[in-house]
C-alpha cells in the first residue's frame, strides 16, 4: 500500500475530531465559566464542592473517565460519550483558568462595582469576564490543544476516528510503524494551526492587553 | 438644599475588629453626618478611616451597632438600595480598564439606576465637562494621568446623582502635581453643598473645605470640631501631636 492510500485512509476519520472538539470547546467554556464565577465567590460549600472535581479530575486520566462513563451511564451514542468524557474532564481544568483569571484582576474593580449598586453577577458579566477574556486566551488555547490530543482516546468507546482507521490498517499492512508516523504529523498539523491562531488572537489582543497592565500597574 | 441639618448617616454603637480583634477600628462607635457638610475624618496610619466610610456602603460589615442611612438601616437586602443612593471615589481609582472613560461614566446610571442609555450619555457628559474632560471621552483610562483618571472617577460619582459621596483618600495614589486638580473639584462639590464624606491627609485641603473635621483614635472620634476650632485649638493632646505632624511642618 502507498504512503498516500494510507494517509487518505487515515484521514477519512479526522471528521470525527473536527466535530468533537468545536462541541468540547464551547461545553467546557460554559461549565468553566460558571463553575470558576461560583467557585470565585468562595461560598463554603459550594467552593469546597468545586474543589473536589477539580482535584479529583487533576489525578484522573481521561481515558479512566472514558471508560468508566461508557459502562455506566448510557448516552445514546459514542459520540455523546466522547463529548461528556471530554467535557468533564478538560472542563475542569478551564474551570482552574477562568478562577485564576478572576483572581487576577484587582479587588478595586468588585469595589467599584459594588459601589455603583451593581449585583455580583452583572459585575461578573460586564466588569470581570471581559477584562480576564483577553489574558486567558493564550492559555485557554493551549487547553485546547490537550482536548486535540485526547480526541486519539475516543475510538476505545467505538468511535471510527482517525484512531480507530490505524488500527484497522495496521491489521492489514502490518507496517504500525509509517501508520502512527502519519498520525504523528497529522495531529502536529492540526495542532499548529490552533497553535498558528491563538498566538494571532494573542497577538491582537495584546495591545489591549498592555494598555490593561498599564492601567493596573498606575493604580 | 432645605433639608440641610438633617441627619444623613448615624452610626449606632458600631463595633468593628481586625486580626481576631486586636485591630480596632470602632469601639462602640456612635455618631451622626450631617446632610449637606463635608465632613473630613482624619487620623494616623491604620487607624480604620477608610474601614470607617467602606462600611457606609457595606464594602464592609460591621461586627454589632448599625447604620442608618436616610432612615434606612443598612442591611442585606437594603444594601444594593442605599449603594445606589452613596457614590464612593477610591484612593486607586478603580475605573474599568476596558471602557472609554464615557462607559465608565455611564455604566452605573444605565445598569443600576435603569436610566436611559441618552440621559446617561447627556448627564455624563455634562459631568465630564465640570471635572475638565469631556473631550477625553472616548479615550480609555489607561490613556489619562493619574490626574485625570481621579477626574473621571469623581464624574463616575456624580453621574448616579448620589445623596452623599465618600471619598477614600483620593489623592494619595497621585503625583504630587496632580493632587491639585482632584483637590479643586472637591472644593468645588463642597461649595454646592454636597454632602461628602472625605478621609484625606490633605490637612490644607480640609482646613478650606470642610465643614466638620473628626480625628478617628482607637475605635473613637476623640475630636469632631470646625476646621479653625480642630486645627488652632485642639481639645485633645494626641489631636495636637498630630497637627503638628502634619500640618506645622
């Protein structure tokens, strides 16, 4: 078989990680940004509940959770497995990301917000996710180069991604070697290109960015 | 301002600690600010004055007593109410860094008071224009001295039409040229006969402007007086050390 053939074989399942990880990317801002604006507020149970997921995801490895939602809770498909694995798991870490940005910004902007008779969630909404958007992408984009790279997992719950197309042409051309080479570049590539956006979003946000740290560092 | 006279804030038998209440700030605290003064608190280092005015609008709480604001008494349901009623300018200014200098003006009179996006923009305006700045308008704080950005906060102040406004040493994060500035604008509000309560080490300053001084010692204002009576006859030997420590340099 041709070092082409096996490349066009492969690739045929990249859709599958093309759909997943826009999907994963959007749930784990959501569950991100609510969960770090709950556990910012530091209200004891709440925080101390927060804390608890994220410690225990921290030593879990996704393919565990994978796993273990597959045999347990029936979702209807492997992809909604897929999704809810990934989204547990890589939720919790932008979860740490949007807490340590709010942390980030000074205590006088809640105090100005206060002030003006403001609630904690219009202050959250309006003052704080739009000043901490800015710092948090470079590293919201390197999370999601980990959710790229853990989309090799989800062909063990059944999904026919790229994965799953390997083994199938290892089964038939005994060559695992050339085929994990192909599936090596091909995840380099598409990494680099996330990688290629985030430090152009980084890059345009970060004259913003400065005139921010301008301001903190007159205040 | 008819109503001037009237009691505006009053504090009842108010305590409040720091560090496991080795820190006092108020020790059976009780006094009342009258409406339309202003009213300098000074004091040394550590003394609480800014815990003091940051529990007037809840940014602290209080241990026992209680605070009544126009009749109100400061609590948790009542607090958005009466934050809405006292503006406050912070020592660091505190404006949003992602807003123009209008925005910063706008937003608390558009999503607090629920004003209409035009008056707030008219209103803040024509307060941008009495601090000297509205043609800085549309520039973001991080574009303005440290001046300015003091300027803008006190704009910010005014644009939610506030009974009382505190003031949490608003010049001392400032260059010394800048102090001015700020200064004759607080004057200025003085004048009008708002009612402002001002923590300040700015002595010259409060030896103008004020109407009352008080000089906040181990959780009590051990000396409340005019500003001729506190600096030239002070009744209270540590309010003496103090002037001329600071002011008869």
């Amino acid at each position: 078989m041709h070092l082409h053939e096996m490349v066009v074989y492969i690739t045929r399942g990249i859709g599958i990680t093309f759909k997943l990880v826009p999907c994963v990317i959007v749930s784990t801002l959501i569950v991100g940004m609510i969960l770090g604006i709950l556990r910012f507020k530091n209200i004891k149970v709440i925080s101390q509940i927060i804390d608890l997921y994220v410690t225990a995801i921290r030593g879990i490895p996704p393919l565990v959770i994978l796993m273990a939602l597959y045999f347990t809770v029936k979702l209807g498909s492997s992809f909604m497995t897929a999704f809810v694995a990934l989204t547990i798991y890589h939720g919790a870490y932008v979860t740490e990301i949007v807490r340590g940005g709010l942390e980030a910004v000074p205590k006088g902007q809640m105090d100005a917000g206060k002030s003006l008779g403001l609630g904690y969630m219009r202050i959250m909404a309006s003052v704080y996710i739009p000043q901490i958007m800015l710092q948090i992408i470079p590293t919201l984009c390197g999370q999601y180069i980990l959710v790229v790279k853990d989309t090799t997992l989800v062909s063990v719950v059944g999904l026919q991604d790229i994965m799953w197309n390997a083994k199938e042409l290892i089964a038939v051309t005994y060559d695992p070697i050339r085929v994990y080479f192909i599936i090596g570049v091909l995840y380099f590539v598409v990494c680099f290109i996330i990688d290629l956006i985030a430090s152009r979003v980084e890059k345009s946000v970060s004259g913003r960015y400065q005139a921010q740290l301008a301001e903190k560092g007159a205040q | 301002m008819s109503e001037d006279g009237k009691v505006l804030v009053e504090f009842k038998n108010v305590d409040k600690r720091f560090g496991g209440g080795k820190i006092i700030v108020m020790d059976d605290f009780s006094f009342s600010f009258t409406k339309g003064e202003t009213h300098i608190i000074c004091g040394r280092s550590g003394a609480g004055k800014s815990t003091l005015i940051r529990c007037i609008n809840a940014l602290e709480t209080i241990d026992k007593g209680s605070i009544i604001i126009e009749g109100q008494e400061l609590g948790h349901k009542t607090m958005h109410d009466i934050r809405k009623k006292v503006a406050m300018v912070f020592q660091d200014f505190n404006l949003f860094p992602h807003m123009s200098v209008l925005e910063n003006v706008t937003f608390g009179p558009i999503r607090s008071l629920k004003k209409k996006k035009e008056e707030a923009i008219e209103s803040g305006l024509m307060y941008l224009d009495r601090v000297g700045l509205r043609d800085r308008a549309d520039a973001k704080p991080a574009q303005l001295s440290g001046g300015q950005k003091q300027r803008v906060a006190i704009a910010r102040a005014l644009n939610m039409h506030p009974d009382l406004i505190l003031f949490d040493e608003p010049t001392s994060a400032l260059d010394p040229e800048m102090v001015g500035e700020v200064l004759n604008i607080m004057k200025m509000l003085s004048e009008e006969g708002r009612s402002m309560i001002v923590v300040t080490h700015e002595m010259s300053f409060a030896k103008e402007a004020a109407d009352k001084i008080s000089f906040l010692e181990n959780g009590k204002f051990i000396e409340t007086a005019d500003p001729d009576t506190f600096f030239d006859h002070p009744k209270h030997e540590s309010v003496k050390k103090f002037i001329d420590q600071v002011y008869n340099k």
